[in-house]
C-alpha cells in the first residue's frame, strides 16, 4: 500500500533546496576526495638510442622517454582503484611527467650527448677524408708507376 503525502509549496521548495545543497557538497567532498586519493600508476621508460642520419651517414644520440598509466601491478600491494583518475587527467599527467624527464635528461645527459654526437660527426668526416686521400695517393702511385714503366720502355 502506498502512502501519499501532501506537501505545502514553501516545504517542497524548502526540501528540494536541501537536496541541491547536499548534491553540491557530495560533488565538493567527491572532488576534495578524488584529489587527495585518486591513484594512478605511472610507467616511465627513460633511454638513450643511436638514430642513424641517412643524410649525413652517420649516427647520433637521442633521448626517447615514454610514459604510459598502468592498471595493474601498482607498487603499492594495496592497489584497489579506490578512486581512479579520468582519462583527462592521466593524459595530463603523462604529458607532465614526460616534460619533466626530458628536461632532466637533458639536464643531465645533455652535454655529454652532444659531445658525443659532435666527435661521432668529426670521426665521420675524418674517414671521409681518409678515403679521399688513399684514392688521391693510391692515384698518384698509379700515374707514377705508369711513368715509370714507360720511361723504361722507351
């Protein structure tokens, strides 16, 4: 059996006042909530490769960091998704982290990289240069061993 109440306008206002003001703080502690406690596991992959220059013909040095969320084997051993970030704001977070590695890498590495990238571009240079002589001179051999043959058969 169901129970009809009747309600004055004013108490009906008054009530659907309240519901508003406890569905605005239920998002505010939610909200309040979900930044204290909002878990999310991060990978991040740091590495330094060889990107050979086709160009160029020869190699150099880069960074390349990836970050990526993860949905399992958190750290913690009581990884239970209490409340798990949106998509938004893992993209944010992953973008974040992955500027902040960079920047460290660079910070760290940055020197000693471009030291190596220079000197591997000289040796490059050097061997092309050697190349370039021992055609010179194994030529110039050549031409003079050619003379020399046909001063004596003359």
């Amino acid at each position: 059996m169901k129970e009809i109440i009747q309600l004055e306008k004013e108490e009906f206002i008054e009530i659907q006042q309240l519901a508003s003001h406890n569905k605005e703080e239920i998002e505010k502690l939610a909200e309040k909530m979900y930044k204290e406690k909002g878990l999310c596991c991060i990978k991040l992959s740091m590495d330094i490769k060889e990107d050979y220059n086709y160009y160029d013909s020869y190699s150099s040095f880069k960074f390349y960091n990836y970050a990526d969320t993860i949905d399992y084997g958190c750290a913690t051993n009581d990884y239970k998704k209490p409340f798990e970030m949106s998509y938004e704001d893992k993209q944010k977070l992953i973008k974040f982290v992955t500027k902040k590695a960079d920047t460290m890498m660079q910070r760290k590495f940055g020197k000693q990289i471009t030291d190596v990238n220079h000197y591997n571009k000289k040796i490059k240079e050097l061997e092309a240069t050697y190349k370039q002589l021992k055609i010179f001179t194994i030529t110039g051999w050549g031409v003079a061993v050619i003379l020399t043959l046909i001063a004596l058969l003359k």
